[in-house]
C-alpha cells in the first residue's frame, strides 16, 4: 500500500482548507525536514484555490515574524498588487 508523505499531503491540505498550516519536524513526513518547520497557506484567484504558498525553515525560526508574512503574502488583494507591479 503506498502512501504519500504528509508533507505533501500539507499542500492537499492547505488546498482545501484556508488559513496556515503548520508542520514541525516529523510532523512533515519526511525525514530529510526532521530539523524544519513549514508554514503553509493557501492562495486563490478569481475565488479559487490555485497553489500553496509555503515558508521551509528551521524548527526554531521566529514563528511570530513569519506567520503574519505568510498569511499576507497569500491573501489575493496582495496577489492582485504583485501581479500589477510584475507587469509594469
């Protein structure tokens, strides 16, 4: 029976879900990120679900700093900026 890791599973998650996710060591499935955190978010256009923005640090990284970066970053009225600055 195979399985997917959860970390992939994480961007299934953030998918379907909104708001961040966050995964601490093994919590990520993979043993190769046993020593990191990931802090996903999910983001849209045109009220649809089209990818997962995600944050891949160390287990201790400044939670408080990078959440609200997160978070931001993937909502669409910051999309929408960035694309506008990207096509100028």
């Amino acid at each position: 029976m195979s399985r997917k890791p959860s970390c992939c599973n994480s961007s299934d998650a953030g998918r379907r879900g909104q708001g961040i996710h966050i995964f601490v060591g093994s919590e990520s499935g993979l043993a190769s990120l046993d020593k990191c955190s990931v802090i996903t978010a999910p983001y849209s256009a045109d009220g649809k679900v089209i990818g997962t923005l995600a944050v891949v640090g160390p287990k201790r990284m400044d939670y408080e700093r990078v959440i609200p970066i997160v978070d931001v970053t993937a909502r669409p009225a910051w999309q929408r900026a960035f694309t506008r600055l990207t096509n100028i």
